[in-house]
C-alpha cells in the first residue's frame, strides 16, 4: 500500500502556491504530479496568512485532481519559528523526563511562554550529545492547519522549507562543500551539509536584497553554490543551477493546467 501512496509536497509563498507528487516504484522515484497557480504578492506576511479564503478555495479545487489516498508534507515558513541546540544532560533520558527537560530548555532560551507554543526537537549527531528544539506559537500552527483542513488537506507532517534543499542534498548526492542558496520572492532560503556551517538558514530580501550580498553576510567562507530561484534570473557567478528534477527515475507527471516547470524548483 506505501507504494501505491503519492508523496505530496505543498508550498504556499507570496507570488503563487506550488505542489508536487511523486510515487515510488522498483527503480526509483516517480513525477506523478506538479501545480502551480499565481497568488497576490501580500498572501503572506513574515510567514503569517493574511487572506486565506482564496488560498482555501484554490486548494479545494487542487485536492480534487489527487488520489483520496495521499501522504502530505506542507512547507511551513521559517520565520515562524525559534530554534535553539541545547547540550544533553550525562545521563539518558527518558519519557516522561525528556519531555520535562525539553519544556525547561524552551522556558530558559525562548521569550515566549512555553503553554504558548507547539514544540518539537531532533536529535543531533550521537557524538554531539545535543538536541534541536523548534518553537512555534500554537495559534499561528492552529490558522495554518485550519486553512488547510478546510481544503480537506490533512498534513501528516508540516516541516520547514528549507528541509527541501535538505532532501535535495541527500538524494542528489551534492558536493557538501558547496552551499545550496534558492530565492523566493521576498527571501532567501539556504542549506550546508558541512557540520561546522549552520545546517541552515533564511534571510529576507530587506536584509539581502541581491545574493552577492547574501554571501557576503550569511555565507562568507563558502566558494562554490548550487543556486535555485523563483524568479528568472542569470546564474550568480561561482554558483551551478539546482537541477531538482535529476532526483526522479521516471519524469513524465500528468499535468493539469501548468503552463511550465515549476519556478521554485528551476534551474
């Protein structure tokens, strides 16, 4: 049944909502499905939902071309979130006691009551001994997961967008010497596989309006990029398009009313 299951991914951003949906088979994975559709530059602010009843209804008629059957990963903006490593104790913990530990990292590090807000963590590496912990507030999930469950759009994960240059990374086998920078309409997203660079990052365009600017404050030591853009524009010098389309086996979605290759993920 888990092959029969589309993977789905879903990106709503200012300027338009993207999905895609893929199906594993023997040899790999395949293009099932790709959508886009325009949306007015303000449908987000600072990742926040401003007008959602247009976005509802488009996603009504997008949920109407999949399978009843689907497994869905919903993009969620990493502004919305605080995150924070925190060091392991000696001894292992367990539940109830990790949860205890995790609720008291989050009251110390983050500004905001902990009741307030949706927490989950990752494990670092085992030699690290440290944990993740991501914060958001538990209204601002609740209007997301709202929006979508009116849309009849039940997420089994909602992860942050920039885990996709993440996904890229491990199934393209890129060289992790050179960072991943893709560019959104009104920020930047970007991703190091080297343990000592941060595994990721965002930036909006007020901070870094161009991506020799970018480089210089967020990526300074790096010299080599794979670069993706929302927007056509020439190839940054130093940097190798992102070719995301080189992750399927088999490349031949059935397409209801695309115009053309997703821009978010075009090379």
């Amino acid at each position: 049944m888990a092959f029969q299951t589309w993977q789905v991914g879903l990106d709503i951003q200012n300027g338009q909502l993207c999905a895609l949906g893929i199906q594993r088979r023997r040899n790999g994975w395949q293009l099932r499905h790709w959508w886009q559709h325009a949306l007015p530059q303000d449908t987000l602010v600072n990742g926040l939902l401003q007008r959602p009843e247009p976005v509802i209804a488009l996603l009504q008629r997008w949920r109407r071309q999949l399978p009843y059957r689907i497994s869905l990963r919903v993009g969620f903006p990493p502004q919305l979130v605080l995150q924070r490593q925190v060091e392991l104790p000696g001894t292992q913990l367990r539940e109830p006691e990790r949860s205890r530990y995790i609720t008291a990292a989050a009251r110390r590090f983050f500004p905001i009551e902990p009741e307030t807000l949706a927490l989950d963590y990752r494990e670092g590496a085992q030699e690290a001994r440290a944990l993740y912990i991501t914060a958001a507030k538990r209204d601002v999930l609740a209007s997301w997961m709202d929006c979508l469950e009116q849309a009849r759009l039940k997420p089994e994960v909602l992860e942050l967008t920039p885990a996709a240059l993440f996904a890229l990374s491990t199934s393209l086998s890129l060289d992790p010497s050179a960072a991943m920078v893709h560019r959104l309409q009104d920020h930047w997203l970007w991703y190091s596989a080297l343990p000592a660079r941060p595994e990721w990052g965002w930036c909006s365009l007020q901070d870094a309006p161009d991506f020799s600017t970018l480089r210089q404050k967020q990526l300074p030591d790096f010299n080599a990029f794979y670069y993706s853009s929302q927007l056509k524009e020439p190839l940054p010098k130093s940097a190798q398009w992102l070719d995301p389309f080189a992750a399927f086996a088999l490349r031949q979605p059935r397409c209801q009313g695309c115009p053309g290759l997703l821009p978010w993920l075009q090379g």
